[in-house]
C-alpha cells in the first residue's frame, strides 16, 4: 500500500477541492482564488529527494491548485495577472509543468497577447530537461502556431522546427507547412494594408488640394476687392470734403443758423457738398472695373 499523506499535501489536496467547488459550483472566483494560493503556500519549498512519491503527489497538487487558480483569475479577467501569478510558486519558465505552460499561451493567444508568452515559451523548450517530456512535440507546435506566427517570427519558428530532433520528419514538414502558409497570408496582409494607407493618402491629398484651391480663389477674390476699394478711396476729393466739414462745424457748433450772418456761410456749404457729391458720382472718379 502507498504510504498515507503528511499533513501538508493533505491540507492543499482538502483546499484544491475547496478552491473547484468555488469555481465551478459556486462561481466564487475570488474565493477560489484564495484556497488555491492557501494550499501553494501550504506545500512549501517541498519535502527532501529521498521521498520521491511524496514529491510527485505534491507537485500534482500545487499544479492542480495553479491550473484552478489560473481559471478563476481569467473568469474576473484578470489575466494579466496570471503568468506573474503562477511564476511566483515556480519561479522560472523552465520549471512550469506542461498543463500551466499550455494553458498560458492558450489563454494570452486568445486575449491577443501571445508577445507575453514569446520569452517563456522560448526559455521553456530550450531547457534540456524539458526535451524528455512527452509534451515537448506538442508544447513547441503550440508555442509556434500560437505564439511566433501570430508575431511574425517566421524565421524563429523555420530554425526553431528544424533544429528540434524530438520531431520526426513529418512533424517537421507539417509544421514547416503551417509556417509557409501563415507567411502568405501575412504578407497578403501587409500589401492590403500598404494599398489601404496609400488609397487614404490620396484621399487626403485631394481633400487638402480642393481646400487650397477654394482657399487660393477666396484670396484672389479679396485681394481684387480690396484694389478696387482703395481705387475709389484714392479718387475721391478729400480737401473738399474736410472743407465742408469745417464749414459745418463753424455753422453747426460757432454759428447760429437762424442768424443772417450765417446765411453765406450756408451757401457756401451747401455749394461745396453739390460739388463733391458731383465729382463723387461723375464717371471720371468712378473706379475701373477689372477682371
């Protein structure tokens, strides 16, 4: 018979229960969150080399805590959380157990942030210890369909297929194959973009070109109106018309016009303002029409 559990995997198999019932009956995700961080902290550090069943039932339940706890943290979307939140029982990339290393970039390939992913996965597959796991093959196509093409790494992903021995060959070329596709199709892509921003462009272009034109004729038209003006202010007789003025201010302000000394002043006046509105309206100080 298997040797009885000590108390601390017990206590974290009893809040790994705990923390599922939470999720998935109770939909108490903050809740679950907590019984799974309570019984990662219940495991420790972990028991010496020389219990080894007591060191794979522990790591079963701290993984099956984090895979529970990464669920409830993208239930109340908090999955920015969730990669610093596992990396803080496991501490490096290399040491993520396969299932919480698949569901990460699962999880951040679905959110469009597969960037978040690209050194984890990569310091992951490269670790030596990792190439023996029967979830290598499987782990390195997910880490290149979800995580280096979406980011356009296609040269990253061609060396990473071909220097990788635990693929056999039809692997590779499956794999090869899914990369050359998502080249095309990436650069169809880009052209279709390039063509839309240059479509806009002249677009613009031409919004700007019609504007300066309106704007040029609008200048033109102001600067005509405003030579015409000053030619008629140029042709009219200011020096008899400052006179009249004078004139009607000596009869409105220092004369009496009922007075009969003020009558040839009126007259005069009145002569002045005849002659003025006269060369005023007479075709010669009109000004010239222009084109």
């Amino acid at each position: 018979d298997p040797p009885a559990w000590s108390p601390a995997p017990a206590q974290a198999a009893a809040l790994l229960e705990e923390a599922a019932d939470l999720l998935v009956l109770h939909r108490d995700f903050a809740a679950a969150v907590e019984r799974c961080e309570a019984g990662c902290d219940s495991l420790g550090a972990g028991p010496g080399p020389e219990r080894s069943l007591f060191i794979t039932s522990s790591a079963e339940v701290k993984c099956s805590l984090c895979v529970v706890g990464i669920q409830a943290l993208a239930e109340m979307n908090r999955w920015r959380e969730v990669l610093s939140w596992v990396l803080q029982y496991y501490h490096v990339p290399e040491h993520l157990p396969p299932k919480i290393l698949e569901l990460c970039i699962l999880l951040y390939s679905k959110v469009r942030e597969p960037q978040v992913m690209l050194e984890v996965g990569s310091s992951w597959l490269r670790d030596q210890t990792n190439r023996s796991l029967p979830e290598y093959s499987s782990l390195l196509e997910l880490h290149v369909v979800h995580v280096l093409l979406p980011l356009g790494r296609f040269e990253g992903a061609e060396e990473l297929v071909r220097g990788c021995d635990v693929l056999d060959s039809e692997q590779q070329l499956a794999l090869l194959g899914t990369i050359g596709k998502s080249r095309c199709q990436w650069t169809q892509q880009e052209e279709m973009h390039s063509a839309t921003e240059e479509q806009q462009d002249a677009a613009t272009e031409t919004v700007l070109g019609a504007l300066s034109q309106k704007l040029l004729t609008m200048l033109t038209l102001l600067r005509r109106a405003l030579r015409s003006m000053s030619s008629h202010f140029y042709l009219l007789p200011y020096k008899k018309m400052l006179l009249a003025t004078f004139l009607l201010y000596l009869v409105v302000v220092r004369l009496d016009p009922a007075s009969p000394t003020a009558l040839p002043f009126i007259y005069k006046l009145v002569q002045l303002f005849r002659q003025a509105w006269a060369a005023v309206l007479s075709p010669i100080h009109r000004p010239p029409i222009r084109d």
